[in-house]
C-alpha cells in the first residue's frame, strides 16, 4: 500500500507522462524494491528555460565634464584650424628657405653695383654742397639739422654705405670732408654689428673738435640758455649721433640714410626748395583775392548803374503821368 501511494503521488505530478510512468509501475513490482524518485527540477510552465547568451557591454559614454564633446560643426572646424596649422608650418619653412636664397642673391648684386655706385659717387664730387643739400631736403634728416650743421656739411663732399660681406651682420657709413674750420677729421665714419647671439651694437669715429668749434657742446649750451618752449623745438647737433650708441637697433639716422637715401640720392637732391614752392602758393593766393576784389567791384559798379536806370525810368514815368493829368 505504501508504494502504491508513492505511485500515485507520482502520477499526480508528472500527468501526461507515457515514459515516466511504466518505468514506476513495472520495475519496483518486478524486484520488490522501490528506487528512490527524485522529483524533476521546476522548469517554466510555459517555456522551456533556456541559457541566456552573455549580452556584449555597452559603450562607456564619454566624461563631458572632464573632455567636452564637440558639435559636428565645430569639430570640423577644430580639424580645419589643426589643418591649417600644419599648412602654416609648411610655408613658414618655405619663408625661411626664401629668405637664405634671397641673402646670397643680394649678396652677389651688392658686389655687381659697387662699380656703378663708385661712377655715381664720381659724378657726384662734381656738384657743389650735393649732399648737404639731399640731407636738407629729406624731412626725416633736416629734422636734425641746425643752422651750423648745415654749415659744416657744406664741407661733405662723398658718402659711402658698405654693407659686410655677410649683409646680417652689419653695415658701415662713411662721410668724407674737405678741410674745414670744425674738425680735423677727414673722413667719419660709423658702425653697425650684428653679433652671433642677435644682439646690436654700434661704433664711430671719435671727432677731433677744433678749439672752441664742438657743435655738440655748443648745442647743449645754446638749449639751456633758451627757453624751455625753445629746448623742444631746436634739435640736437647732426654729430651727436657718431657718439650715440645707447640703442644700436633702432638707429633711425643710420637705417635712413642706407635704405632710403643711399639707394637714389638724386631723387632728394632735386626736390624743389619748399620756401619757393611756399612762397609761389602765396603769390598765387593773393593773385586769386586781387581778382575777387575787382571782380566784386565791378559786380557793385553794375548794380548801380542798374538803379539808376530803374530811377530814371520811375522819373520819366512820373512825368508822364503828370502830363496827363494836366
């Protein structure tokens, strides 16, 4: 009775089982032992269970806060500026490279103009007062320029520039001078260097003043007894610039007179004198008003005669009418 009641306690539980079921009825009836059954493990009633696959992981999303994404329009243009950047890179080097090819063209071509520039400096020594005269006429230069300046460059008969074989490394300025009354010196010069490291540097002709003829100190003398209006106005001696060298790079006489006048001095030297053509403008000016002034004077002289018609013809009028009223 037992086993039956273990039977059909397995019947209830497996119901529509054809294989299970023979197995528990024949085999404990056949050897008068019953198998210790052990129940099937609980699956889903309605599916069967089934091993679920690993799932791929999902990508880590990016820390905004520690890089920032970019919108698709400024990403572009990030990639562009990097681009642009990179091209830049390459035309700087191509600007370096053009800069060490230009240096030794202009390094042969100095060479080729020295016999045109020592014809030209021939030609020059020709002309009377040539050079104080390009200097006056430059404005950046007759700004340093004094009365007695002007005087001693009369004496100036040649200019030299030399540029050094390696042109970064410096030039030279030479003025040559007949006998005068200011200095012994025959010839001044003043220096322009470029060491290895970059820096500028400079240095000239120490100017052997005769007594009591140093423009410099006359200079200095002359702005202290002015007033303080006048010290701003009148400038310092032309020659204190050979013993000026607290700022060798950006000496604006030297590179003035290497790169603008020594290129083409006859251009300043035969710029018309500026009192003339001020003086031609005045003229002209005052030819202009003498002519307004006749011309108003006739235009007053019409006007009247215009009134005295129209008086005559208002008398001539009167008369008649009193005619006819008679």
């Amino acid at each position: 009775m037992q086993h039956l009641g273990l039977l059909t306690s397995v019947q209830n539980l497996k119901k529509g089982s054809c294989e299970f079921l023979p197995a528990l009825c024949v085999c404990p009836l056949a050897s008068g032992h019953f198998p210790r059954v052990r129940a099937p493990k609980q699956q889903s009633a309605l599916l069967p269970q089934s091993k679920k696959p690993k799932s791929a992981p999902s990508p880590k999303l990016e820390d905004k806060s520690a890089s920032p994404g970019l919108p698709k329009g400024e990403k572009e243009q990030q990639e562009a500026i990097e681009h642009i950047d990179e091209v830049q890179n390459e035309i700087d080097r191509l600007n370096e490279q053009a800069s060490e090819e230009i240096l030794k063209v202009e390094q042969k071509y100095n060479k080729l103009r020295q016999p045109f520039f020592q014809k030209r400096s021939e030609l020059i020594a020709k002309i009377p007062n040539f050079w104080v005269t390009t200097f006056v006429n430059h404005p950046q230069v007759s700004a340093l320029l004094g009365e007695e300046d002007e005087e001693a460059l009369h004496y100036l008969t040649r200019v030299e520039v030399t540029e050094f074989e390696d042109i970064k490394s410096g030039y030279r300025i030479d003025f040559y001078f007949d006998e005068n009354p200011y200095f012994e010196n025959k010839v001044l010069s003043k220096e322009f260097h470029l060491n290895e490291s970059g820096d500028p540097s400079s240095k000239s002709t120490e100017i052997k003043w005769k007594s009591g003829k140093d423009l410099t100190k006359r200079s200095s003398q002359t702005q202290n007894k002015a007033s303080r209006k006048r010290q701003h106005e009148e400038p310092e001696s032309f020659f204190t610039w050979f013993t000026d060298h607290s700022d060798a790079g950006a000496d604006e006489l030297g590179e003035v007179i290497k790169d603008d006048i020594w290129p083409n001095p006859l251009q300043y030297y035969l710029v018309p004198d500026m009192d003339d053509e001020e003086g031609e403008a005045e003229d002209d000016d005052d030819d202009e008003e003498e002519e307004e002034g006749l011309e108003d004077i006739d235009e007053e002289g019409d006007d009247g005669e215009e009134d005295e018609d129209e008086d005559d013809d208002e008398g001539e009028e009167g008369e008649e009418d009193d005619g006819e009223d008679d």
